[in-house]
C-alpha cells in the first residue's frame, strides 16, 4: 500500500530531494510509488514554478477558500495544480440565481433514499453553471498566468490522464473534449450508435494577474441519479432572471478511484510542466484554518450574504408580465381566486413586491390591506424568510388568512 | 467649482475608459456587478467591475487613479469590449501603453461641445451633493451622511501622498477643504482617530447596511447625530403639515357598527361574482365606497363639511368661506413613495360601483406610482382609511384647503347586547369600526360635526338607508 510509506515520510518532518523518486517510469499506472509529500506550511510553496497541491479536507466551502488563496498569493509567474474532493454539495456559479437553480426545499430535506446529511448549498467564485458535487467527483483546478490562458488546454491534459487508465478504456468508452470545453465520454450503444455523455464541467475565474480554471470529474458517483430533483426548482417558471442559467446535459460515470484519478492527472500534469522531481504538498484542515486570508475568504463563502446575497435581479410573478409574458404553469396548492404576486429582487433584497387578493378578516378596503402588506414586504431579504406564512402575518396590521399563500411561498422559495 | 476648474484646463480631465479585450475572441459580456459608483476614487488596480463571459468570470480593475464620473451600463447589462464603460476623471499621469485604452480623439472632441451646456446643469447636482459636504464638515460626525457608496473626495498630490505614507484609504477621510477636498489635517485627525478606541466600525459603512448589521456597538458611545436631507414627499409632507397644524383642530370619534353593512355587502358581492362583468365594472366591493357615499349624503345636510377657508390678506386677512357644489373625496393612500390622497371627483354623481370603480383605478396608479396631478387636485374633503396600517382610534390632520377629515380605524369584532326587544340580556357579535373625525374648529362647531357624523353613522349602520334615496 502506498500510505505506509508516506505515512512514514509525514512523520520524520520535511524530506527533500533525496527521497524523490523515479518520475518518470510509469507514473500513469503508479499507484504504488511514493511521492515526496511537503508538511511544512503550504505558504511556503507558493513561489515556487510549478505547484502541485491537494487538500485533505472535504469541506467545500474550505477547498474554494483555499483554492482562491491559491490564486490571489501563488506567484505571478507560476502554474499551480490543485486537487480536492468535497462532501456531498450542490455548487452554483457566481452569479447564478439559487431559487431558479436550485429546489430549496428538497435540498433541506437531504439526497431521497439517503440517511446522510442533506448536500450543502455553496456559491463558488468562478462563472457557469450548477453541479453536484460528492466523495465520487474529483475537483482540479489549474491557475496559470493570462497569456497562457486557455479554455481546452487544460481539459486536455484531463483527457490525457483519463485515457491512459483503466476505468475509461474498460467501459469502451472515448474522451474528449467537447464545444463547450467540456469532457464527455462517448459510449457505443447496443442498438448501434453512440451517445454522449458529460462526464467533467468546467469553470473559470479571470483576474488581471492570473487565470483559473477548475472541473469536475465524475469518477464513481453514488448519486447520479438521485440528484435531478434537487436541481429542478419549483420556481422555474414564475422566476425571471438575469445572470447564467444552466445547460442540463446526460452524465456518466467515468469509473474510477479517487487516488488513482488524482495521480494520473498530477502526472499529466508534471509532463506538461516538465516538473518531474516537484514536490506535491498536501494541505491539510488546520493548517489552512490557521492562514488568515484563507478564514477570511471562508468567512465570505459561507455568509448567506454571499451565497444568497449575490443573486442579480430576478423578478417573480404569479402572472405573465410584460417583462416576462411565459405562460406560467399551474398552481397545484389552493390559494384565493384573485391572488396575485409579483416580487423584484436584487442581491436577495425584495425591492418591490405587489400582492394582490389575499384574504383579510374584518377589513375595510382589501385593496389597501394588500398595498399596507406589500409596502411592509420590501426591503425585507428573502433568505432571512424562514416562514411564509408568520412573515405575511407579521406584514399585516390586519387578521389575514396565511394558510394557502404562506405555504405555497415556502414552497416557492 | 471643480467643473469649472476642469473647464479651465487645456487637457480634459474626464475620460471614457473602454473595456479591454478579455481575450478569446469575446465581444460582448455581462456586467454582473460594479465595485464602485460615480464619486469613487480609484488607483490603478482598484476592481471596477466583475463580468461574466460564458462560464468565465472575470474582474475588470482600473488602469488609472482618479474619479469615477460615470458608468455606462447598468449591472445586468451586456457591455460591449472596446467600447466606454466607464468615466474617470484621471487623476495620475497616464502612462503611453494605456492611452489606448481611452476613447480616441474625435471622441473626445465631441465630448467638449456638450460641456459647456453640461455645466449649468450640472451645478444643481453637484451644489447639493457639495452643500452635503458643507453640512457634514459643520457638525463633526464621524458617519457618512450621504448614504451608500462613497463620497466624491478630492485631493492635491501632497496629499495623496500623505495617505499612501500613513496607510490611510482617502475615501473614508471627511474633506473639510473646498467642495469636500482631504486636506493635510484631515488626515492627520483620522489617524488619531482611527488610534482612539471609539472610532466605531459603523463610521464607514454606510447607514442604510447598518440596518442589516447586528448592533455591535457598545452602549457606552456618544450620541451620534447624522443628518439626512428629507425625501422630496417628506418636504411636501412637511410644508403642507405645518400649515395644516395652523388649523385648529377638533376631534369627534364614534364607534360605528358594520353588522349590516356585512351583511349588505356579501349579498351584493355574491350578486356581483354571479353576474358577468364587463371590464369597467368591480368584481367585488369593499367597505370603503359604502362609506364615501355616505360621506357625500351627508355633505348635502351639511354643506359647510365641503367647504374651504379662504383667508383675504388684501381685505385686512378677512376670512371668508368658499361652499364648493362638487364632493370632491380624498382617499389617502399609502404608497411606496409615501402617503398620498388621490381624489374621487364628484362623488354625489356616482353610485357605488361607479365610486369603486374609481377607488380600484385611483390604487392601481398610485402602486404604480403613475398618479396624475388631475388625479391629486381639487379635493374637497378627505377620508383616510389608516385603519389599514393599524390603529383603532386616530386624530387625522385636516387637509389644506378642506375643513374636515374623516378618519376610519380597524374593524374588529366585539362582543355587544342584542337590541332585539325581549332578548336585551343575550350577547351578541357584532363588527364595529371606529370613526374618527378632526374639523377647523374656526368655522366648524362641535355640534354642526356630531349631527353630520351621526348622519354617515345612520346610513353606514342602515344602509338599506340608501334605497330610500335612490332616484
């Protein structure tokens, strides 16, 4: 086994070069030969050429604060590689809209047929779209300098790590590149033909000084098909949004275990970057947690202020609007005859809100009621709304019937 | 004033700056949000802006120190590369390589037509934002008065200096020089400031993110005075509120009871929800025209109610009252841009459709924040149903130009005896509401008042009343 040894190494405290091993023979295929590993703070990699990371921690939230660190401190000139698995987490691009992407709800309650901990909610730093992520989905992430940028290079290094290993090729299955650079295996179908399958997506953050690209890769997800519901949101057809929506494609499997993916691609990596006797230093939990700029970043990741609060505009509404003219889909719980609702929000704030019918006890003037309710709903946030139906009682100096509206509101969002 | 000043200078200052390429091949993209707002100093490096390109997110940082002056696509927009996005008013030397990112020269040669007619329409904006300034600098607060963002700071090079050296962001420094300039002593108090343990961490943030903060402030500071310029609602409020309390008022409550008209009201919504509508009419019909028309009858008994008081400043400030024929009826509103009282003209021509009618078209302007100035003028009288926000009893405050207002409160349910003879002793439900009437006490006596609120309580609390008078 690979981790006595290392294991060893970790112990006796900082080994150098002398105890680099021989590259270059098989690495594709090198499970069992060690590599040096670095436990001194990883800081003190970043400046070197060419950096190879992973991180021993499952924490998503943890994983992208490092992962910017990374991007904000590595030195200008470098090329760095970083590899980290997350716990179970449904991951939504920077400037994506979480109650359009995401079923809230359904996230609260947990993956269907799982006793595990429901998936946890994060908004990553980098554009594109919504994915899964779970112990079977590696994460790579490569920052380089801009003129070196570019968007298949690196996904192509990926391919070539795939390709050489055993898991893609066993399932007759092809990988490539795709369009929209991403990776997706072709797979011969019995009744002849071939289907495509996405197997990685891929991302990118773009500073003035560096450039980032990161992806999944799907190894051996448990989950695949249990995620659907999650990533469909009851609120589809109500919400209009500005900002990236994403693109649903059919994924797979690629097959594989985590370390050897991992190997195979730090290996591609190394031939690309002629790093052969680099050291690959693993970043473990506290030693991240005690770097300042890292807490500080992780402190924003997990602010509902960042996940929620980072949504553009989006408006929604009960009835087709002249901003938004969809016909919407119906409306299974029972609400008033008359009710409407029309909600403009941005950065999570409601702005303006417009509700109209809902059921007063003893009122003078209905019509007013839902103008004094409405008034009271704006500049409320709406992730701060735990309840529908507390949040329109408190809103009305009036006795109003919650029931049917609170609910389906929580439903909605 | 620093337009002028600029004016003065053979090489304008303000610059659009376009968006350069972000590579691959990319025309256009979206701006997702923007780091700063006309009025914000940047230095070279200061992020701009943030666009997303596809799955790319990029962040747009600035080639020049100065101040940004305009943006030119709102968050949400597409911007388009090699185009202006952004003004700055460049404040540094601009080095060769970045000349290309600033529009070209016939650009800029049209730029210098527009301002000389921009700066007599810029002054406005810019005096209130300087005289801002000058009322921040009189009191010595530490918090920024003026809302989000940050203040327009100007700053002569010794002085940029001197904050760079002493690691202090100019932004957050008060100017205390003309038009709101940092001077050296500025900066100079906030770092002492700044070293002083009460400088709360609320001085830089902005008041309106306050709200949302939890209150970490300790409670031993000193009481903080920020003054804020009124809304242009709230002038209006203010100017017409005080002569309003010039008026002397009186007040006459009454509790009304709406069990009949309950009763009246969901026959005639159950008739109105049988028959087909046509597009003018209401589909269901609340209390409140019920009230207006009763309102309006009684104006026809009591005329004075309708009247205004005009007060003849050439004829020795002689009072006269003016009788108005028309019932003219205000009905407050709340609106997002705050209380207004659009009007129902000529009430005593309308039925009680008609008058909803009316009602729903007057709420639907004014949520919509359309309402005319045809729809606010010529009120003779007003109703305000501020029972919808709350409040059982209330003191409204008459309206210029009026001399009465009615005042309607919550409804509620209240247990009462039963005024069936022989069954006074059983308890009975009933709906009340309370009434509550102010009137200009000069011309307005406290009896005229209670017969006529007696009249609209007999026709609220009888409606059938009104078949009577139906021609």
């Amino acid at each position: 086994m690979k981790s006595e040894p290392m294991a060893l190494l970790c112990h006796l405290g900082a080994l150098t070069r002398h105890l680099t091993p021989n590259i270059t023979r098989s690495r594709l295929h090198s499970v069992s030969s060690p590599v040096p590993i670095q436990v001194r703070p990883y800081t003190q990699n970043l400046g070197r050429p060419v950096q190879i990371y992973r991180s021993r921690s499952t924490d998503p939230y943890l994983n992208l604060s490092i992962e910017h660190h990374l991007l904000q401190r590595s030195h200008p000139e470098s090329t760095v590689l970083f590899l980290y698995t997350n716990r179970p987490s449904v991951v939504i691009g920077r400037n994506q809209n979480p109650w359009l992407e995401v079923n809230l709800r359904a996230l609260r309650q947990g993956l269907p047929q799982s006793a595990a901990a429901a998936p946890t909610l994060v908004r990553r730093r980098s554009g594109g779209g919504t994915v899964f992520h779970d112990a079977g989905n590696a994460n790579w992430s490569i920052i380089c300098p801009p003129p070196a940028f570019d968007r298949d290079k690196h996904a192509e290094m990926v391919v070539r790590a795939l390709r050489g290993l055993a898991g893609a090729a066993a399932r007759g299955g092809k990988v490539r590149v795709n369009k929209r650079h991403d990776i997706v295996m072709d797979l011969d179908v019995e009744v002849g033909g071939v289907e495509t399958f996405k197997v990685s997506g891929s991302a990118y953050k773009l500073t003035r000084t560096r450039s980032l690209h990161h992806g999944t890769c799907l190894l051996s997800s448990e989950n695949l098909g249990r995620v659907g519901g999650l990533l469909r949101s009851p609120a589809e057809g109500f919400i209009k949004a500005r900002g990236v929506e994403s693109v649903r494609s059919p994924i797979r499997n690629v097959g594989l275990g985590g370390d050897e993916f991992a190997d195979a691609v730090v290996g591609e990596f190394r031939k690309m970057y002629g790093d052969a006797d680099g050291r690959e230093v693993v970043v473990g939990e506290e030693e991240a947690l005690a770097n300042e700029e890292v807490v500080k970043g992780l402190r924003e990741l997990t602010s509902p202020d960042w996940i929620f609060g980072q949504t553009p505009l989006f408006t929604f509404s009960t009835h087709p609007t002249e901003d938004d003219p969809r016909e919407r889909p119906g409306i299974t719980h029972r609400l008033p005859e008359e009710f409407r609702a029309q909600f403009t929000v941005r950065h999570g704030e409601i702005q303006a809100a417009d509700l109209a019918g809902l059921e007063y006890h003893y009122s003078v003037d209905d019509a007013s009621q839902d103008v004094v309710l409405s008034n009271a709903l704006v500049e409320q946030r709406l992730y701060y709304i735990e309840d529908w139906r507390s949040a329109l009682r408190q809103a009305s100096p009036v006795p109003v019937d919650v029931e049917g509206v609170g609910e389906w509101l929580n439903y909605m969002f | 004033m620093a337009r002028a000043l600029h004016a003065a200078r053979p090489l304008l200052a303000v610059k659009p700056v376009l968006l350069a390429d972000i590579g691959e091949g990319i025309v256009e993209c979206e701006i997702i949000q923007w780091f700063v707002e006309p009025g914000a100093r940047v230095e070279e490096f200061s992020p701009l802006c943030e666009v997303q390109s596809d799955k790319a997110s990029v962040e747009i940082t600035s080639r020049f120190a100065g101040v940004v002056k305009k943006l030119h696509y709102e968050a949400g927009e597409m911007a388009k590369v090699g185009k202006p996005f952004v003004d700055i008013d460049i404040q540094g030397d601009v080095k060769e390589e970045d000349v290309g990112a600033l529009a070209p020269v016939q650009a800029l040669e049209k730029e210098t037509e527009p301002k000389p007619t921009q700066a007599p329409v810029r002054p406005p904006a810019e005096e209130t934002a300087a005289s801002q300034v000058a009322i921040l600098t009189e009191h010595e607060t530490q918090s920024t008065p003026k809302g989000r963002g940050k203040h327009a700071t100007l700053a002569t090079p010794a002085v940029r200096h001197l904050s760079k050296e002493l690691s202090v962001e100019i932004s957050e420094v008060n100017g205390t020089g003309r038009d709101g300039r940092v001077l050296k002593e500025d900066i100079y108090k906030f770092v002492e400031r700044r070293k002083a343990p009460s400088a709360p961490a609320s001085a830089t943030q902005p008041p309106a993110a306050a709200a949302f903060t939890s209150p970490e402030r300790s409670t031993t500071e000193a009481q903080q005075e920020t003054p804020i310029a009124l809304t242009r609602t709230q002038e209006m409020m203010f100017k017409t509120m005080t002569r309003s309390l010039s008026i002397p008022h009186f007040l006459y409550a009454d509790e009304v009871d709406f069990t009949s008209l309950v009763e009246l009201r969901g026959r005639l919504n159950r008739v109105l929800s049988k028959s087909g509508l046509s597009d003018s009419q209401v589909g269901k019909l609340s209390y409140l025209p019920f009230i207006i028309k009763a309102v309006s009858m009684a104006l026809y008994k009591y005329p004075i109610l309708n009247a205004r008081v005009d007060v003849d400043s050439a004829n020795n400030s002689k009072p006269t009252l003016v009788l108005r024929s028309q019932h003219n009826i205000g009905v407050a509103m709340d609106t997002p841009s705050g209380l207004l009282v659009p009007v129902i003209k000529n009430v005593g021509s309308l039925n009680i459709l008609g008058i909803a009618a009316e009602l729903a078209r007057l709420q639907t302007l004014a949520t919509a924040g359309k309402l005319s100035p045809q729809d606010m003028s010529g009120g003779t009288i007003t109703v305000s149903n501020i029972g919808s926000i709350g409040g059982t009893y209330l003191s409204p405050v008459v309206v210029e130009r009026e001399v009465a207002i009615l005042g309607v409160g919550r409804m509620r349910t209240v247990p009462a005896f039963s005024t069936v003879p022989g069954e006074e002793d059983r308890v009975v439900r009933r709906q009340v509401c309370n009434f509550s009437w102010s009137a200009d006490h000069r011309v307005v006596d406290g009896a005229t008042m209670a017969r006529a609120a007696e009249v609209v309580r007999a026709i609220v609390e009888e409606p059938d009343v009104m078949v009577m008078h139906l021609r």
